[in-house]
C-alpha cells in the first residue's frame, strides 16, 4: 500500500499493535451497532424525540421485526447502556424502554455513517451510470 493511502485510512504510520488496537475498537463498535435491527429501532425511538416506547409501540415502528428478535435486540441495546427497561408494577404490569443518555454519544458516529454511505451510494451508482451509457453506446 502506498504511503499516501495509508495516511488517508490511518491518519499516520503506526505499529502492529496500534493497528490491532484500532481495529479491536472498530469491530466493538460495529458489533455494538451492527446487525439488520439495532439502528431502525434507534431511529424509531428517535422518530418519536426519544419518548418512552413499549414493546409493542417498537415492533409497530420497526416493519419486519419478530418479537422474539426485537426482545433479543432491546435485551443486547440494555447490556450496552442505549436502552434502559422500565417495568411499572401495577395492574396491568406496563414495560417500557428509553433511550439512556449514553445512546446520545452515537450521534457523530451516525451523522459519519450517513455521509459515508451516502458517499458510497452516489460513486457506485455513478459506475453503473456509466457502464450502462457505455453499454448503450457499443449497441
């Protein structure tokens, strides 16, 4: 690899373990975010300014989700601190979850995968574009 394109995807020269270092933390992060599920239901709760949403609320907003899998999600979002399960004891016994304020500190991190991807989208399109005009072009 060149030295120009390993400034660019590193910001620098750095070691083995910096590099291990760094690419332990991306895939936490992408282990934490990643998957089909955890941003839509992000973005659900984000539809609605962060209120409170029961279970039932979520599975509404988030088309295509079984409950087994939002359960297993939202049990995962916990364990990570973005969700926090209120349980209300009464009759009937009313659950609801919230967005915690830790789940905050993915904002610049979603800003930065929205213009990456969008990004991403707009060169790969460009290609086929491109090809299909040239392809059009030769017949």
């Amino acid at each position: 690899m060149s030295e120009t394109k390993q400034r660019r995807l590193g910001g620098d020269k750095r070691s083995a373990g910096e590099c291990k270092a760094s690419l332990a933390a991306v895939g936490d992060a992408l282990y934490v975010i990643g998957g089909k599920w955890k941003l839509p239901i992000i973005v659900a709760f984000i539809d609605d300014h962060g209120q409170p949403k029961r279970f039932n609320e979520l599975q509404r907003a988030v088309k295509g989700i079984s409950a087994r899998v939002l359960s297993n999600e939202l049990k995962q979002m916990e364990l990570n601190g973005f969700v926090e399960r209120k349980v209300y004891t009464g009759t009937p016994v009313v659950v609801e979850y919230i967005l915690t304020e830790y789940s905050n500190t993915l904002g610049e991190v979603l800003h930065a995968l929205q213009a990456w991807g969008t990004m991403h989208r707009d060169k790969i399109l460009g290609k086929r574009n491109a090809k299909k005009e040239v392809e059009l072009e030769e017949a």
